[in-house]
C-alpha cells in the first residue's frame, strides 16, 4: 500500500475516490442552486468592486498580496 502510494510500484491507489465523489456531488448541487438565482446587475457589480478597492485603499493594499501582509502582520508574529 504504501509503496503504491508513493508511486514506487505499478499499483494504483484510489485512497480519496470517495471524498473527490462527495465533493463533485456537492458541487453540482450548489452549481444548481447558484443557477436559478438571479444575476447581479452590473451597477451593482460595480458598486461592490468600488467598496472593494477603497477598503483595500483604506489598509494600504496595493495589489500585492505578499508584499502587503509581510507589511502589516506584527513584528512578533514572524
């Protein structure tokens, strides 16, 4: 078993079938339910993406994910 896990023989191994089975059931069930709600205008979309860039404006995002939290994380928590 451990062997065919690790690739060192011809074996396969299908430890997660069942969890990746689950999970694609779930997500057609929510893909559904997300199907027939309705869409968001594009004023609104604007709206939120507005909100958006100002809160980041707000904490100094700039864009750079890595760059900002090396920024603002506490010097202790390094």
């Amino acid at each position: 078993m451990a062997e065919a896990y690790l690739g060192l023989s011809n074996e396969e191994v299908n430890l997660a079938e069942g969890a990746r089975k689950e999970a694609a059931a779930s997500g057609e069930k929510i893909a559904g339910a997300i199907s027939t709600r309705q869409k968001i205008s594009a004023d609104k979309v604007a709206d939120v993406l507005k909100r958006v860039r100002e809160r980041q404006h707000a904490v100094g995002y700039e864009g750079n994910y890595r760059d900002w939290i090396a920024k603002v994380t506490p010097a202790d928590l390094q």
